[in-house]
C-alpha cells in the first residue's frame, strides 16, 4: 500500500517547507523579511510571492528569480514548490509551531549581527533550535556596517566581498573569525555557506545586509539547498493533517477568528475542526476559510478571499463559532466521519499545561 501510495505522488501533491526567522532583538530580522519579501517591481507579480495570514509563500518561479544572481551557471536544482515563510519573526511563533515536542518549522533562520556576535536571545535561540532538532542556517548580518564596505544592491555575496579593499576584506574575514569561536564555545561547528562541505555536521554562516540585499539571494538558495537535503522524503509530500493556532484575533463582521499555518493536509470549508480551548475543547465547524486579497484587488469590497479547500503548506484565517477561548499555539485536528470526537479532543487538550506554560513565560 505504501508503494502505491508513492507512485501515486504527483507534482501536485508537493508540499512546501516551512521557515522561521529567530535571532537576539534588533539584529535585523525584520528588515531580513521586508527584503526578501520585496518584488521586482518592473517584473510585478509575476513572481507570484503571495502575502498570505501570519505568512508568505514564494513559489518556486519567485524564488528562482531571487536567486537568479547566484545561479550564473544555471545548474541550481529547484526540486521543492516553494518556500512558507513565517512573518512573525522571533521565539513565539517558533514555539507555537510544534507538535508533540517537535518543530512544523522545518528549516529556520538565525540573525547574528556581524558587529555584535552572539546575544543572550541569540543563545536562547539556539537552545529551542536544537531541542526541536530544528535544520536552520545563520545570517550574519550587517554587513553593510563593515567600515569601508562598498554596496552593490541585491549581489551575491561572494562577488560583493571580491569587490571590497583589502582592508575591508581583512574585517570582514576576522568578525567571521570570531562568530566561529563563538559557536564554537556553544559546542556548534559552524563555516562560512560556501566552505562547508557537511550541512549535516556544520552549520553554515551565511553574511547578508538586510539594508543593501547582499547575500538574500544566497541565503534564499541555500535554504532551497538545505530543505532538499534535510528533509525527509516524507515530509516533502502533502499527508496527514497538521495544524497550528499561531493567534486568536476578533476581526469586525466575523467575530472571533484564530490564523493557522496548515503545514501539513488539506482543509475545507465546513470540516468539522477541534481546538485546545482555555475552558475546554472547542469543536466546531469551518465556516470560512480566508486569505487576504491580493494588493491589485483591494479595489473590491471584502478583505478576504475565500476558499473552498487549502492545501498545505499556507497560513489561513478560519472564520468559525465559538472560538473566543481558543489558545494560540493550539493543535488544530479535523473530526472526519469515522473519527471519535472525545479521543480528538483529549488530544488537543492534552497540549493545556505546556501550553499555559509558555503563555506565562511570555
Ligand atoms: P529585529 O528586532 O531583529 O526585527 O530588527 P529590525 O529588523 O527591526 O532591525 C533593527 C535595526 O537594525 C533597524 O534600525 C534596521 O534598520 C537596522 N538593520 C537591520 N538590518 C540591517 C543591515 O543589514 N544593515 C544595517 N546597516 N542596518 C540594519
């Protein structure tokens, strides 16, 4: 049966790895967003990047043109449908997206500040990386703050440093120096992208300036790179439902709405959904499933667009009753015809006390 079901897998049924950005405050993970979810504009939306609930997704084609500059030879294999990227940078939507003591973040992005090195949050960080065994590259930032660096707006990083004073070279290669050593006292090998020759055993250094655009390109390929590598077969292809609450929002005309990051599954519009609710399960039915509507659109009335069924992996609103209570960071499960509705409630329940944990740390 297993078999089948492989040979069944068609390109369609592809789904696209999840990605956080985590980092100490103020080390540029904003501004890291805001650059690599900025379109061409002459190309409009041709790209297809689509601003989605709490997300954004970049299809393979927006992804090939961001990486265009770093793919001179061509020879880049793209094997994934795109990219989901969370917009919420920083530990709590990290934290949200977990299931049973693992990550739905697939791959992460951790923020060091070239001029800084490595920060108590930058610490932290790394903790929650390694205990979700969580895949993720780092981006050295700031690089652009290196006296004497000369800017070439949205280059590959290595043809940037190439074109800096020896002066500004000798910088830029002592600040990496030193983050090594830093890791390093962490117990973590790490090595400049294009040195390492082992992403299972180092982790890779990827230097961008999130004001000029150097190195996002590079970044952006090798989170293309890394996903390829490092996540299993499995998890490349559409399966069982997995869903997350990442927040619980009232919204004028539709009451009370929670986003969810649907990182794996298909959902649909009136599906019977159970949630971890303060006081109690809450089980209801799907009344709307919303994306916002695309910015050349906002001339039409409603914010929203509705879906009859989404596919993993996206970031939805979901317009249903009773949803007051619900708790961010809630398991979301689907109760199908043969399911028993108590064991899918116990279930989400289950998650209350380490759910009520976080929510105090906070
Ligand atoms: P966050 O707290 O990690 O989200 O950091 P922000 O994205 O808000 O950035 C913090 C400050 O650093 C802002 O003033 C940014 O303009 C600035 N900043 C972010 N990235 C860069 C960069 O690559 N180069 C320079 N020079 N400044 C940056």
């Amino acid at each position: 049966a297993y078999e089948a079901a492989v040979a069944a897998r068609n390109k369609d049924d592809l789904r696209s790895p999840i990605c956080c950005i985590l980092g100490h405050v103020d080390t540029g993970k904003t501004k890291l967003l805001d650059k690599i979810r900025q379109t061409n504009v002459q190309e409009g939306e041709a790209g297809g990047i689509t601003q989605q609930i709490g997300a954004t997704y970049f299809p393979v084609d927006a992804i090939k043109q961001k990486t265009q500059v770093v793919n001179t030879a061509g020879t880049q294999e793209y094997k994934i449908p795109g990219l989901l990227i969370i917009d919420t940078p920083g530990h709590e939507s990290f934290t949200n997206l977990r299931s049973r003591g693992s990550s739905l973040c697939n791959i992460a992005i951790l923020v060091v500040d070239i001029m800084h090195y490595l920060e108590p949050q930058t610490l932290e960080s790394l903790r929650l990386l390694r205990d979700r065994k969580t895949p993720f590259i780092v981006a050295l930032n700031k690089i652009d703050r290196i006296y004497g660096w000369e800017a070439t707006p949205d280059n590959g990083f290595q043809d940037s440093l190439a074109k800096q004073k020896p002066a500004v070279q000798r910088e830029f290669a002592d600040r990496v120096q030193k983050t090594i050593l830093a890791f390093a006292e962490q117990g973590l090998n790490s090595v400049l992208y294009y040195e390492n020759k082992n992403f299972a055993r180092n982790v890779s250094l990827v230097p961008t300036s999130a004001i000029t655009g150097e190195g996002v390109p590079d970044m952006i390929m090798l989170l293309v790179n890394l996903t390829q590598q490092r996540m299993s077969e499995s998890l490349m292809y559409l399966s069982t439902l997995e869903c997350t609450v990442l927040e619980v929002k009232v919204i004028e005309g539709l009451g009370t709405t929670i986003d969810v990051v649907l990182s794996n599954g298909i959902l649909h519009e009136g599906d019977k959904i159970v949630v971890c609710g303060l006081n109690g399960p809450i089980i209801t039915q799907v009344r709307a499933l919303l994306t916002p509507q695309p910015l050349r659109e906002l001339r039409i009335k409603s914010q929203y667009v509705h879906h009859k069924e989404v596919k993993a992996a996206l970031g939805v609103k979901i317009a249903a009753p009773d949803l007051e209570k619900a708790i961010a960071g809630s398991r979301l499960l689907v109760c199908g015809p043969d399911d028993d509705e108590e064991e899918l409630a116990e279930e989400v329940m289950s998650d209350l006390t380490s759910l009520m944990e976080s929510i105090d740390k906070s």
